[in-house]
C-alpha cells in the first residue's frame, strides 16, 4: 500500500462533467444512453482505491479491468514513464530501434514459460490476438504448408474486438452485429458445464473429455486446413471459466499429433493472475505462441505483446529475404511503454506479486465461496480471481448482475458484471482485511437485490 491510500478526499479535485458535455465521447463497451443519463466517474486512484468527483473512496475489486496489478499509481512506474518522457519520447521500430525494446523483450523472456523466446510487441491485447493470428498463418506458410488458414476458437471464448479476435472469439453477442468476420473459424464448445462442476474450487474435475472435440474437427475440416487453436487458459470476460483438470493437456497432444499450433490468450490470466507469471506456467502447458496485455505494463501506458517459440520465429525469419513479416503497428515496444513494462517486472521481483495470488489463494477461495447466499446459482474461483454467477430475472438476462454491480458502486466497491456473473479480479497488492472489505459489501448487496 501507498502512502497515497490515505489521502484525504476533502482535498482532491472536484470533476464534474456536465450533462452537455457527454455526447462527444462514445464509450465503449457501454450503455451509452443509460450511463450518461447517471455517470458513474472515477476521478482519481491510489494503491486499491479509486475516488470519484465527490470525494467517496471505492475499493477496486477489479484492478481497473484486469490489468492494474501492482495497485494505481505506484512511484516506481509513474517515475519510470515521466524519466522516460523526458529523454525518449517516441523512437520508430520500423528498421530501426531503441534499447528499452530490446532490454524489455529479453526481460519478458526470462520470466516465460520455458520454450517462448521471442516477443512481438503490440499495444493491446487485442492487436495481440490479430498479430498471433498472422503470425500462424505466415509460420505454415513458410512451411510449404499455406492451405492451413482455419482457425479454431472456443464457445463463450474471448479474444479482443479486431476481426481475427472477433472471429474466433465465441461470445455471440460480440459478434451479432459483424457478418463479415474470417471465414473458415470453427468453434469448440465451452468447457462450462454446471450440472457437473457448480462452486469448484480451483479447475473443476469433469470436463477433459470437451477436449476431444478438437479430434472431430480435424476429421471433419482436416488437419492440412488448420493453422491454430486459440483459448483462454481461464476464460475471464465470459464469466471466469477454469479449465478442468487435463483439458489444456489434451488440447496441447492433439495439437501436436496434427502439426496445429496452439495460442494461449493470456491477456487476463498473465502477469501474477493465477499465481504464477502466466497461467501456462500454473497449468503446466506450454503454447506455441502466446498473447499478453494489460499487466504488462500495469495498465499505465497500453501495450501488448505476442511470445512466440523459436521454432515459429524461425520458421517465418529464416524463410524469408528483407522484411520477413510484413505486420507491425507504429507504437509497437513504445519507449513510455517499454519503461513502464521494466518497472513493472522490477516491482514483480521486489514485491512477489507472481506469487502473490497463491498465498492468498486459499484465504480469498474461502471468502468468495461464503457467498452462497440466494440467487447464487454458482461460484467458481483460481489464484485472485472469482465469477459469482447468479440466477437470470426471467426474459431479462444480465440484469440482475447489474443491478448489483451499480449497488455496489454505491456502495463503495468496484466489480465488474459480465451476463449474470459478477467478476473480482482484485490488485495482487490486497490484504485480507482488503478482502473482508470487499466481500463483506457485495454480500450486502446480494442479499438487497431480489
């Protein structure tokens, strides 16, 4: 905890945003018309708190969307990124470079899991996701293999909003509006299944077996159309949804047997999520490639990056003459990103945040699951993470999680509403009388709401 947790509200800035003032900024993700009618606005955060325009401190349950998990604010990288402005702004990394990129990538390899030793970076994790995509079609190009340009994805998946990320993406309302998405992405089914895995603690024990999808899809599409299967190690934004035990085990040896290249989106689970640097490393399965965002840089600066095996480096760098990959953004390894990243992994080390989320594991596991109240239909929960899932109001799904959710804020806390499911994804920083805190209020409020 920063000394900036205790400030006193009376002395922060008052922000008001006038109600002619919110047309202009279409928000994402969002209700336009609903939030602007009552905005909910954050106008400043420390350590785990935010505070709003009228002073009132809210605990953040959600560690800003998943990614603030050295806390808001913290010296060492607010530091790095203002030092960093002031001696090198922007630096092109198209045929050229500059040494943070490079120091950056050699840190992030060393904290990998084993195998992953090449970087490309992006500035979310949704450019991770396309770039990952590219980068398993132009690996079996390379090959002499070009027919595989099918992807696989996964039922209630979540890979960003790009179009490859959109396509094989399988939360149905992302992609209602889009009909013109990659063709030839097939879906396996989620790996949710309540009758059989309700309030798991940790990876449910049923549900292995979903992994043997994967085999009648390369029956039915055959192996020589298929670059890559990409899921979530722990799917986040559809709800928290832990892989049973051996499922990524399974989908790695049948990838292998078929020459198919397997992406971990790591996006949310990366960075301490689940108790270790990367959920890969907690399950014990390697990827071939890899996406990250958000932690990277603890939320401060955007940025992304792909990790990427030898193997397919090398497949794409030696096979070709100049520039090799024709992909890249113009902020790719940012030198204000690349400063916050270093900082970051600095902190990580110094901190044991990687490890952070294990030790707590058992006390939050504890706390979530004592709220089993009514209208809890399921509660599911790994490393600093848990989805609370609750019964729908009959012909009004998701609503009565929002209600929740806007309570909550009231109430002081921050979660995130996902359908039916409340989502805590705290900072690594919590304590347990954070924890007490945090469950207490949404207890209250899950009893309030009917």
């Amino acid at each position: 905890m920063t000394a900036l947790d205790e400030l006193d509200p009376a002395t922060l800035p008052r922000v008001a945003v006038p109600a002619d003032r919110r047309s202009a900024f279409w928000m994402p993700f969002t209700a336009n018309r609903q939030f602007k009618a009552a905005p909910r606005l954050l106008d400043r955060a420390a350590g785990v708190h935010f505070w709003t325009p009228d002073g009132r401190r809210v605990l953040d349950g959600t560690a800003g969307l998943w990614c603030v998990n050295a806390g808001h604010c913290h010296p060492k990288i607010t530091e790095a990124i203002a030092t960093q402005a002031g001696v090198l702004d922007f630096a092109p990394t198209f045929q050229m470079g500059h040494s943070l990129a490079f120091e950056l990538a050699d840190a992030l390899t060393a904290i990998a899991p084993r195998g992953l030793e090449r970087i490309f970076f992006t500035n979310s994790g949704s450019e991770s996701v396309d770039t990952a995509l590219k980068i398993a079609l132009a690996y079996h190009r390379a090959r002499g293999e070009g027919a595989r340009t099918r992807f696989i994805g996964r039922e209630r998946g979540y890979h960003g909003v790009g179009f490859g990320g959109t396509s094989v993406g399988g939360i149905v309302g992302n992609r209602r509006q889009f009909a013109a998405l990659l063709p030839g992405v097939d879906h396996l089914p989620s790996t949710h299944v309540p009758s059989e895995q309700a309030f798991s603690r940790g990876q449910p024990a049923y549900g292995a077996h979903l992994s043997d999808e994967l085999e009648r899809l390369v029956a039915l599409h055959d192996a020589s159309t298929i670059a890559a299967v990409i899921v979530e190690p722990m799917a986040g934004s559809t709800g928290v949804l832990v892989p049973p035990v051996g499922y990524l085990e399974r989908l790695r040896k049948i990838c292998d047997a078929h020459g198919i290249l397997l992406i971990f989106d790591e996006v949310i689970t990366g960075f301490g999520r689940v108790g270790k640097a990367f959920a890969a490393q907690r399950f014990g399965v390697c990827p071939d490639l890899m996406t990250t965002a958000k932690g990277i840089t603890n939320g401060a600066v955007p940025m992304g990056a792909v990790f990427a095996s030898r193997a397919v480096h090398d497949a794409i760098v030696d096979a070709g003459s100049g520039i090799e990959l024709a992909h890249g953004y113009t902020y790719s390894g940012h030198p204000l990103a690349c400063a916050a990243g270093l900082a970051m992994l600095e902190l990580c080390r110094e901190e044991g945040l990687f490890e952070r989320a294990l030790e707590l594991e058992g006390y939050w596991q504890d706390a979530v699951h004592a709220l089993d109240v009514q209208g809890v239909i399921d509660i599911r929960s790994i490393g600093l993470v848990a989805g609370i899932e609750l019964a729908p109001r009959p012909g009004k799904p998701g609503a009565r999680a929002y209600e929740v959710f806007t309570r909550c804020f009231e109430s002081g806390v921050l979660v995130r509403q996902t359908g039916d499911t409340i989502a805590l994804s705290p900072p690594l920083t919590f304590t347990k009388a954070h924890i007490d805190e945090l469950v207490g209020e949404l207890r209250a409020v899950l009893q309030s709401v009917a």
